[in-house]
C-alpha cells in the first residue's frame, strides 16, 4: 500500500483577501495600466502579493516575502503556478518601479474641481 504524506497551508484571513482583489479585479487593472511587460510574475500579481504580506507581516522588509509565503497556498490566493521564490525583493521590487514609471503615484484631478 503507497504511503500517504499531508501538507499543511495555513489561509488564515487571506483567502477574504484574495477574494476581494480577485473580486475587484485588482491584478488585471493594474496589468492593463502598466502594460505587457515580460514577466514570471506580472506587476499585478506582484501588488497583490505584496497586499497580502503587509496583512501579514506588516513591518518586514520585502526580502522576507518569500518566507512569508512559504506556507500559503499560492494558487489560491494569486495563481497555480506561483512559488514564494517568485515573489523576492527584486520582483516585487521591479514591480514598484513599473508603477512608478507608469504615473500611477501622480496627482490626479478631481472630476468635481473640473466641472466648477
């Protein structure tokens, strides 16, 4: 008889989370604003990450990412495919400069100060 092995994933409240994001469309707005761009984890998915550790680990640096993730099931909460390792500094910190770059910090008008 074939031995069984389990594995644990902790979701805790992040499945609430990822709902919402997926609910509003979080990664495919931001992916639209910034563009195609070549990468293993879109600037998106990123934000959504980094959305996610921030409820978790909200005072670590991005380094750590990857250990926070470790044990979540990432193909729920993003999608199947994605690994913590993915989701390192340098990726997510990428993903940032995109946003950056693409204008999305810059202020924006107000639609009720430009009908006065």
């Amino acid at each position: 008889m074939a031995e069984i092995t389990y594995a644990t994933q902790r979701l805790d409240h992040l499945g609430i989370v990822a709902g919402i994001c997926q609910e509003v469309d979080l990664v495919g707005q931001i992916d639209r604003m910034v563009g195609p761009t070549n990468r293993q984890v879109s600037v998106g998915e990123a934000m959504q990450a980094m959305v996610l550790n921030a409820l978790g680990f909200a005072s670590r640096p991005l380094y750590l990412t990857p250990e926070f993730f470790a044990n979540k099931p990432l193909d729920r909460l993003l999608r199947p495919g994605l690994t913590a390792e993915m989701l390192n500094d340098d990726s997510l910190g990428r993903a940032l400069d995109l946003l950056y770059e693409t204008g999305l910090t810059a202020p924006r008008i107000d639609r009720r100060d430009a009908q006065r």
